[in-house]
C-alpha cells in the first residue's frame, strides 16, 4: 500500500524492528518492499547506525515518518534534527508506547 501511495518514481526506505522475519507479511501485490531489520526494540544505538548507512543514499525531497517506542522515537528524531539538520517539518513522529509507563502514565 506504501508503494502505491507514494508513486513508483519515489524512493522508499525503512528500518522495520522487533519484528521476527517469518511474520513479517507482504504488501497487496505479494511483494516485500521493505528490508526487515531483527533489532531489539530497546536498541536505539543499533537503530541510529542503520540510519546513517541509509540516510547518505535518500534523493531529492526527503522525508521520515517514525513510530514506536517512545524513546527510540526521540532519539530517530534528535539524531534526524541535529545530526543531519532535517528540517522539524521533515520529520513526523508517533510514539505508540513506552514499556517503562503503564495506562495513561
């Protein structure tokens, strides 16, 4: 669906992580379009070093879309703003949960 909603002509990549690879399903068209990465959900060292192999290789008007863990989003998000000096409005973050918080904490 990614695919078809952002065009053919438009480069994607993503970090996919905590997630075991035989369940990981494929998109509509029975393609896997993304590159799955078995990283702990704790690990935002290892996450930051997948995004600086990627990073380099984006074209043309970038953008990132993270969500997650609510501490590897601030630090996707911190290391995309100060690091690499993106734009605030590049980055769009939706931190769904902290394992160390319970309820609405």
């Amino acid at each position: 669906m990614i695919n078809r909603a952002v065009g053919a002509d438009k480069q994607v990549a993503s970090i996919l992580y905590n997630i075991p690879k035989n369940e990981f399903f494929p998109d509509i068209d029975g393609n896997y379009p993304f590159e799955v990465q078995e990283l702990l959900q704790k690990s935002s060292e290892e996450i930051i070093a997948k995004i600086k192999e990627i990073a380099p290789t984006l074209k043309g008007h970038q953008m990132v879309y993270i969500a997650g863990d609510s501490r590897v989003c601030i630090a996707a998000h911190s290391f995309f703003k100060n690091e690499l000096g993106w734009n605030p409005k590049q980055i769009k973050t939706k931190p769904f949960w902290n394992p160390d918080k319970k309820g609405l904490e």
